[in-house]
C-alpha cells in the first residue's frame, strides 16, 4: 500500500492516528484479506484494536469462510480466497467439529494459542504443523519455565486433542490450575507457532489469549 493510501485507510479508524505505522499496515492488511474485520465502538466508531483478544469464532470464521463478499466490512478492502483453500476439515466431520467443542457462551471468548495452532494444523489448505518430532521437541519444551509449572501429558494420540466432555474454558482452568497436564503435542503445536512471527518471549504461554496483532501476522506469514 502507498503512504496516501495507508493515511486514507487509517483516517476511518478511531485509534488509526494512534496506531504504530508498521503495526497499522499489518492491520489493514489483514483486514483487508478477510482474516479480521473492524471493531467497533459502542457509539459506531471502527477500531484497529491491535492488542484486543482475537475470539474464536473470528478465527473459525477466517478459516471456513474467509471473505465472500466483493468488499469487507470498511468498504475498502479487496477480497482474497487464501482462507477459502478448503473448508476446515474439522468444521465438517462430525467426530470433531470445532462448532461442537465450543459451546456458546465459549466461541465469542478469546482464542488461545494452543486452539488456534490446534486449528491452524487441521485445516486441510494450510501446510503447518507436519512432522514435528515429539521426542526432539519435549527437551526444549521444558526448557520454558511456564511448561515447568504446567506439566505436559506426553502421548502418541493426536485424535482429539480438544476436550469435548467440558466446557474449553474449564479445561483452560484445570491446566492453569494443575489439576490435569496440556497435551504435548498441543505444546509442540504453540512452538511452532510462535516460530512463524517474531515474539520475543521466553516462555510458550499456550494458554495466552491471542490477539489481534498477533493473528494478523500469523494469518499473514502464511501468504
């Protein structure tokens, strides 16, 4: 995008003059591919919101639907079929569908990383997520202070790695909490996430909501 057209874009934001330059094309980038779309304030303004949590049903929707319309919700945008590649394999089977793990009052909560490189590895038209060894991964897994505290269930399983017997946030809080191990292939998925974006953390945070900010460069490194 030019600069002239970047500073017109961002003119229709609320928080667009506020917005870090480089944070800010990313964000019109992804809006303008259909991964995100605008928020909105309560009075009708559009907001970038860079940093607010990213929820699961805009990240089911980005990778089923992707954007179908001509524009996108700020008029502007172009449309792009890169989520398009392929309906996500789980939101059509019905031994594991995504629509069937999050009940309502969960979908329109904050992703974690865990879920979205759960999802983003399910999904039949993206290429992540393949042949990580568990074996090779799990010493430098531990090596995170935040999966000390964690603990991982290692298992060769990698059916189902979703609870479906309770409720995603309740399985969140037992983690959190103790009460049962994140599986590590969940935890091998969340590295190799992270691997896509440049986050400077020393801890995985699996657990972590994901925000706006960083679904967009997610969404992004895969074009």
């Amino acid at each position: 995008m030019h600069s002239n057209e970047i500073e017109e874009r961002l003119s229709y934001y609320k928080d667009g003059a506020s917005v870090e330059k480089e944070v800010a094309v990313d964000m019109l980038t992804s809006i303008s591919n259909g991964y995100l779309q605008p928020q909105y304030g309560r009075d009708g303004n559009m907001f970038l919101n860079p940093d607010g949590a990213v929820s699961r049903a805009e990240v089911i929707h980005a990778l089923t639907v992707g954007q179908l319309e001509s524009t996108s919700v700020d008029g502007v945008s172009q449309p792009n079929e890169y989520f398009n590649k392929g309906y996500n394999d789980l939101v059509r089977r019905e031994t594991d569908n995504f629509y069937n793990v999050y009940s309502k009052d969960d979908i329109n909560k904050g992703i974690r990383r865990f879920e979205l490189a759960y999802m983003l590895a399910s999904h039949r038209g993206i290429e992540f997520g393949e042949g990580y060894d568990v074996e090779d991964s799990i010493s430098y897994l531990y090596e995170c202070e935040d999966i000390l505290n964690i603990g991982l269930e290692v298992t060769e399983d990698i059916e189902n790695l979703l609870p479906k017997e309770q409720s995603i946030e309740n399985y969140i809080k037992e983690v959190q909490n103790g009460v049962i191990k994140l599986n590590v292939h969940l935890a091998c998925l969340t590295s190799d996430l992270l691997s896509l974006v440049p986050i400077k953390e020393l801890e995985l945070k699996p657990l972590k909501q994901v925000s706006r900010l960083e679904f967009t460069r997610i969404a992004l490194s895969f074009e």
